[in-house]
C-alpha cells in the first residue's frame, strides 16, 4: 500500500494493484488504485496488458516470494524504503492508513497470531507499543 501512495506522488495515468488476498485488494482500492487484479483469479499478465494497450509498466514493486519477471523496468527496492521513510517523516505521506493493528507489549502472543491469521484479520501492519515496560 505504500508503493501506491509513493506512486501517486507522481501522478500516474495508471496504478494497477496485483494480489491474492481480497482484503488487501479492497485496501488498495481505498487507498487509490485504478485497477484491481486478484492473481488467484485470473491470468495477470494478460489482464495487466489490456488496459495499457500492450504498453509496460514504468515501475513494478514485488513483494513476498521471489519471483523471476523477465521485464526491464524500474524495480522498487531498498532505496525507495528510505525516500518513503523521508516521506512519512516530512508529513508528505501519512502512514497511519498504513497501520491496522495496535497491540500493547504484554499481548506479544496475540500479535503472532495476528500474524499467521493475516488475511483473515486483515492485517496489514502492526504496531506493538511498549509504553512503560
């Protein structure tokens, strides 16, 4: 989801967002994706190049396993993590859509269930706040 709020930094004519998860297909429309594609459904390289009219996308962001893409583009990396962390920090960029769980540090355990249940529990990121320990 931060890749998509980076992108619209820029002012795309498109922002395309590829997942398997529903939950997180839904996130991506809130936070302004043009188009939505679930990878479980439907062949997303085919769907990816319709709306482009056989045109490449300028920069694709991977995330997850790896995964071999025999394109040449802009793959967003390590360096885009420290101009998005001067974008949080700045205010350019409020992160706070980005987070969808609080867990105080005595509920540790909960926060791994949370974890391993991600898809069902929507989450996405998860803050633990120490407080006073």
């Amino acid at each position: 989801m931060a890749a998509i709020m980076t992108a619209r930094l820029y002012s795309p004519l498109l922002i395309v967002a590829v997942d398997k998860n529903d939950a997180r297909l839904e996130i991506a429309k809130r936070f302004r994706a043009h188009e939505i594609v679930n990878s479980a459904r439907v062949d997303a390289l085919n769907r990816l190049t319709a709306p482009t009219d056989g045109h490449r996308f300028d920069s694709v962001s991977v995330h997850g396993k790896k995964l071999d893409l025999p394109i040449k583009a802009s793959l967003v990396g390590a360096t885009a993590v420290e101009l998005l962390l001067r974008h949080f920090h700045s205010g350019l960029i409020d992160a706070s859509p980005l987070i969808t769980h609080v867990f105080p540090f005595h509920d540790g355990l909960k926060v791994y269930d949370t974890c391993k249940a991600a898809a069902q529990e929507k989450a996405m990121n998860i803050i633990i706040d120490i407080g006073t320990l």
